[in-house]
C-alpha cells in the first residue's frame, strides 16, 4: 500500500479488524499493540512468518503511562505513517464505564499522545462504528463525549443510555466521531490528517458472538442491508488501507460508512 516505510501502528492489532489491517501493509514495519502480551506476541509471530515487517508491544490504552511507553517504542522504531486504532470492547462486557472507558476515554489518550509524533502525510484512523449514527446530537451529552476525560462527563451521558451497555457503545462511538472532529485542526497543523471509519456489522469473533446472544437482531439487520449480507474483516481493512495512504492525502475530519448501506434503513425502522 504504502512503499515510504514509516511505521504503522495498530492498536486491538490482534484482534480480527486489526490483524487483517496489518496485512494490507506489506511495504511498512508494523507495530501491533494490543491488551495482552501474550497476544501481541503470536500475532507478531505470525505476522513475521509471512514476511512482514513486524514487532509489538503490550498497551492498556486507557493508562497515559502506558499509552507514553507505546508512542516512545513507536518513535525508536521510526517515523510515524499512521495509528490504526481498532482496539474497543462492544456492549456484550455489560459495564457501562467499561465501554466508555475503553471506547472512548482511550482514544481521547491516544490521540493527545499521538500528535507529537504526527508529521506532515500522517494519519490517525479511528474507528467508530454504524451505531455512532443512530445518536442524535445533542448540546448535553457531545459536550461530554468530546471531552471524555473531564471528571463529570461519564456521570452526564449515563442517563441517556437507559443502563444499557449497548447503548452506551453506540454513544461512545459517537464520541470517536466527535473526537476527530476535535483533533483535525491540531493534527492538520502538522499536515496531518485524522479519519474515522464506521463498520457496519462485519464477521469477527465480536460480531460472531453478538450474532449468539441477539440472533433475531443479528438476521433482521441483516436482511435490511441492501447486499443482503454481513461484511467482512478485509472490506473494512481495505478502506483503511487507502485512507491511510497518501491516495487519501486530502481526506480528513471525515467518517466513512463501511456497512453495506444498512445504517439508513436502521433509522427508517427505528422511526416506524
């Protein structure tokens, strides 16, 4: 995709998007980050064994200190061409502050830390979700959701989510969305860009075991997706791809729907 050779970095890089994100990078050393070390190693491993430039490091993206020794290991490893951020939990962990935190107050990190290594036709990727665009704006709770590390901002999108942990991804992919909005203009200082992809629902083990627990929800949407099917991990993998090469250099503070066009049904029924 890339032949310049600056580093690619992919947070939840052993996860099904991530892992398939990592191999649309043929040309460029890879740094996979993920929760686990154990994990990021056999990705790491698997990765090499197809001929891949690669290497990885352990990261809780919601600990600063953590998220510093990442951007430190990035920076000895060489320039930065982009950070691919997949790493999210869904609404199945059934923990309201666990999904804000991990979802959102990670990213709001990662992006502060970031920056200092953004350069001019660097890109951070973010990825939001289809659901993000089923939350209204609302002057109360994008406030907070742009904010999320303020102390009060969990405590002021709780009531809108009904106690619902699925609801409160859909609010706190709301926020990523809203949080590239809020990075652009620092990151386009530096000629960088800042995208967010939405993703419909696509075949990973996440979505498999969403597909499990709401098999009725899983098949109605399905059948309201004008293809009339789910995506898979490399359609998603593929539009990061471009965005994250310099085809994309002029696209920025911008999301990209990747879900088979099935958003907008979902709002039609949701109005029914």
């Amino acid at each position: 995709m890339n032949t310049d050779k600056k580093v690619i970095v992919i947070t939840g890089g052993a996860g099904g998007i991530g892992q398939t994100c990592a191999r649309v990078f043929k040309n460029n050393p890879l740094i996979i980050t993920d929760y686990s070390q154990e994990s990021v190693d056999k990705t790491v491993a698997s990765l090499i064994k197809e001929g891949y430039q690669a290497t990885g490091i352990a990261c809780d993206i919601t600990d600063k200190k953590d998220v510093d020794k990442l951007v430190d290991f990035t920076s000895k490893t060489g320039e930065l061409k982009a950070l691919i951020h997949t790493a999210g939990v869904s609404g199945t962990v059934q923990d309201l502050k666990k999904v804000f935190t991990i979802d959102l107050i990670g990213t709001d990190i990662l992006m502060n830390a970031f920056h200092k290594l953004a350069t001019k036709d660097s890109v951070a990727v973010l990825l939001a979700s289809m659901m993000a665009h089923v939350v209204p704006a609302n002057e109360t709770y994008d406030k907070a959701l742009s904010n999320p590390q303020a102390p009060d901002s969990f405590e002021i999108v709780r009531p809108f989510v009904n106690n619902s942990s699925d609801m409160m991804y859909n609010f706190a992919k709301r926020g990523v969305i809203l949080l590239s909005h809020k990075y652009v203009d620092a990151w386009g200082a530096k000629g960088a860009r800042v995208v967010t992809v939405s993703p419909g629902v696509i075949e990973t083990p996440m979505s498999l075991k969403a597909a499990e627990e709401h098999p009725e929800r899983m098949e109605i949407i399905k059948q309201a997706t004008p293809l009339k099917r789910n995506g898979k991990p490399e359609e998603v993998a593929n539009v990061i791809g471009f965005l994250a090469s310099d085809a994309a250099r002029f696209i920025t503070g911008t999301d990209i729907l990747v879900d088979g066009g099935v958003i907008h049904n979902i709002k039609k029924m949701e109005h029914v």
